[in-house]
C-alpha cells in the first residue's frame, strides 16, 4: 500500500495490476488546455486526465470562494465512480511540476477516506528517465463503487484562519514562493501580501533539484524547524488557492508529521474581503 509518495521503478512494477489506477494531473495556470494537450501527446500507459478546473475544483463563487475551491462531495463522488475507483483501487497521481499540482488528488482523496493514494516521485519526468514509455491510448473504465465521506478536521473555513491570525495561537504555513509571501511579486492575484501571523514555507523547498522528494529525514527537520513548539496538528496550510499547499501536508505526512489542517480557499479567499488584514514583508 502506498499513502504518500511512489517511485517511478515501483509503479512500473504494478502497471499492469487491475487494482491499481493512475491519474495525469498536469496543468498551467495561464494555460487550462496545456495539461489536456499533454496529456493527449503522451502519458503513463492505463492513466486517466484529472483536469483542475474541471475536476478537482466546483464552481467559483466569488467572495464566497478562492480560485479553486473544493467539489461538493456528491459531484466529486461521481467524477471518482466515473473513473471506476473502488474501495481497494490504489491510486497514484502525477504531474510534471514535481507533484504541486498531482499532490492536490493526493489530498481530496485522503480528506474523503480513501487512504491508498501516492504521488509518483519526480513525475512524468523520472518516469521517461527510468524507461518509461509513454501512450496515447485513452482508457474507458467501467463505472466504480467508492465511497467517500470528509473526515472531520482536515480542512477549516476562513473564520478559523481570522481567529488563528488575530491571536497568534496555533501556526499558519504559506506555500507559495517567498516573494509572493513578501509582496514582492504576485503574477496570479489582484493583491500581494500574506495572511498576518502566517510563516513562509514554500512547497518547493521540499524538492531536490531533481525535482523528487528530499529524505524523510530533511523534511522531518524542515518542518519541526518551523513547527518550533507548535503541535503538528495545530498547524494550517495555505497558498494561493489550496492547491500546492497540498503538496506540503503530503510532504509532512511523509516524513512523519500528519495532521497540520488546509485551509482550502487560501490566498485567493483571503482577499475577496477589504476588511481582512494582510502583510507584507
């Protein structure tokens, strides 16, 4: 069973196995066509497309919601049988951005209890460096019988975040880049800054230049070094629109320190209201 990452020499191992079902999460920002086009010139033999926008996010209701907020869980359970995943169905995502984007599936499917999912260590990129090939095969599956069900707990509304952020209690995380962080740059949201209180945490930190997953043990540090005295569990996780932030609870639960909490509307959320506070530094 895996639960958090896979490399690209196990997969290739299971391939073949009828319980086992892959998921190409590729995507761009300024593109939503891109990851459909790669996926269509070549993917993982057997991996179906989970588009972002389509997929793994409902309708934007602005200021109700971020850029990508959750499905309801009824349209998200039937897009999952329309996959045919089923109670033993192990599933494993990749993308092509070291599991920012892939690491979001990881997240939605362990919210709604199903435990058996994992991110292909380094993508489609340490796939095609292993031997890998690629297809254009497109499959059909039969329809599948999961049930799923949000675990209480593993995600908060923005009025916990307001009360996290005025009293200093607990721990926000932001994922994205330092200078999104900072106010330096915001190339995606109409405002830069950051939620007050939140420490800086990009999610990129968490990969080797090779884009794979640094050592248990570095991410272990990593974070306790930011946790400091802070319980994993009191920690909240944000980004841009609670999509790489995932990529941080997958790299924590890796490396031994599950619980810390998304807030799923994050940065793009945060800013529908003038009346919240932002910082920059």
């Amino acid at each position: 069973m895996y639960t958090t990452f896979i490399s690209a020499s196990d997969l290739a191992k299971k391939l073949e196995n009828p319980q086992w079902q892959i998921f190409d999460c590729r995507h761009e920002l300024k593109d939503t066509e891109a990851g459909r086009n790669a996926y269509k010139a070549g993917h993982i033999p057997g991996a179906l497309f989970a588009h972002l926008d389509e997929d793994l996010s409902g309708p934007i209701d602005a200021p109700v919601t971020g850029r990508h907020p959750l499905p309801h869980p009824d349209n998200f359970l039937k897009t999952l049988r329309s996959w045919g995943l089923n109670a033993d169905t192990q599933v494993v995502v990749y993308d092509d951005k070291g599991g920012g984007i892939a690491a979001r599936l990881w997240w939605m499917l362990k919210a709604m209890g199903h435990e058996t999912v994992a991110v292909l260590d380094g993508g489609i990129q340490a796939w095609e460096a292993s031997g890998g090939q690629l297809s254009t095969d497109i499959p059909q599956p039969s329809e599948g019988s999961i049930e799923i069900k949000m675990q209480e707990g593993v995600a908060v509304n923005v009025k916990e975040v307001e009360e996290r952020s005025r009293s200093g209690q607990g721990l926000l995380i932001d994922a994205r880049a330092n200078v999104r962080y900072k106010g330096e740059q915001e190339p995606i949201d109409p405002i830069a800054g950051h939620i007050p209180s939140a420490v800086s945490a990009p999610w990129m930190e968490n990969l080797g230049t090779d884009k794979k997953v640094k050592s248990k043990e570095a991410i272990a540090a990593r974070f306790q070094e930011i946790l400091k005295d802070t319980p994993v569990e009191e920690s909240i996780v944000y980004c841009g629109s609670g999509v790489t932030a995932c990529h941080n609870l997958l790299a924590m639960d890796y490396a031994g320190l599950g619980g810390a909490r998304l807030y799923p509307g994050s940065w793009s959320h945060w800013i529908t209201d003038k009346d919240r506070a932002i910082e920059k530094e």
